[in-house]
C-alpha cells in the first residue's frame, strides 16, 4: 500500500504565445517573405512546430528591441 502524506500538486507550465506569419507580420509590421526571410536567417528568433515555424511574443519583442538599437544583432 502506498499513501502520500502530502498531495502532488503540477502547476502548468508557462506556455508562450506562438505567433504564425501572419501574426508575427502584423506585429513588426512586414510581408510573409520577410518574415520567413527574417526567420531563415535567424534575425528574428523561431521555433517549429512539426512543419509549421512560430515566432514567441518575447522573441518579436528582442527583435524590435535589436532593431531600435540600430540592427545590432
């Protein structure tokens, strides 16, 4: 017999908004190719999902960041 003296209880882990092209264009204001222009090359930070590739809220906002800074990377 097994007891637990004290419940296990999972918080959910922080899960950040993913934004598609579509979005992450609205957002930075561009076009689809640059945005998958932005995401090939690396200056916009992405993650893929199976074949699909997401942009995180943080990682448009570093990116916007690095671009009022001058572009520095």
């Amino acid at each position: 017999m097994f007891t637990v003296d004290t419940p296990v209880t999972h918080q959910p882990a922080h899960v950040p908004n993913l934004n598609d092209w579509k979005e992450t264009g609205s957002k930075i204001r561009a076009s689809r190719s640059t945005v998958f222009s932005l995401w090939h090359s690396g200056v916009l930070g992405s993650l893929k999902v199976g074949k699909r590739r997401f942009s995180t809220d943080q990682q448009i906002a570093e990116f916007i960041d690095r671009q009022s800074m001058g572009g520095a990377a």
